[in-house]
C-alpha cells in the first residue's frame, strides 16, 4: 500500500488548506434560535448553543446541543433542590401556591 505524502512547512506536517468559515446570517440565527427555543423542555438550552456557534456554523451538531441543554436541566433542577432544602426545610420558609379561578359577571 503506497502512502500519499503528508505536506510539511518549515518542518512540521501541516493539513491542506481549509478557507475560513462563513458566519451564519444573523436573521436566519434569529429565526432558527426561536423556532429551537419553542421545543419542550430543552428548547432554550439548544437554542442558546445554536446561537452562540454562529460565527462557526459547521461546529454545531444538535445532538452534542442536546447533550448540553439536557446537563443545563438538571443544574437548574439540581439549584431547585438545593434552594428547597435550604429554604424549606433548614428555615421553614415555605411558599403557599394556591390560585383561584372566579368566573367575574355570574
């Protein structure tokens, strides 16, 4: 099997020639980032990552989005958790949530 010869510069191998990305226009991020955002759940988190790779559009993969937003979820369940074990049961502070519906002109 006969090899292809790796190109060197100034003694190190260097790869071919890769011309630099095209950012992304900003109205299709704009467009694209809220339509993301509208997804269940995670929509906000992969949306957020959509948004920040637009200067590097071809580095985005929504599953490795996904991974992330999924990680950011449960931070932000994982700081409930905490805030409630602190807040509610260290201190007893404790929030009533009890909303009521009156059908006004009856």
């Amino acid at each position: 099997m006969r090899r292809r010869h790796v190109p060197t510069e100034f003694g190190f191998a260097t790869g071919p020639y890769i011309p630099p990305e095209q950012p992304r226009p900003a109205w299709r991020t704009i467009v694209i980032g809220a339509l993301l955002a509208l997804i269940p759940i995670v929509g906000p988190g992969v949306s957020a990552v959509y948004v920040d790779r637009r200067d590097a559009p071809d580095s985005y993969a929504f599953p490795d989005a996904l991974k992330t937003a999924l990680i950011q979820l449960v931070a932000v369940a994982l700081l409930a958790l905490i805030a409630w074990v602190v807040l509610g049961l260290l201190f007893g502070i404790s929030i009533q949530v009890n909303p009521r519906l009156n059908r006004a002109g009856g």
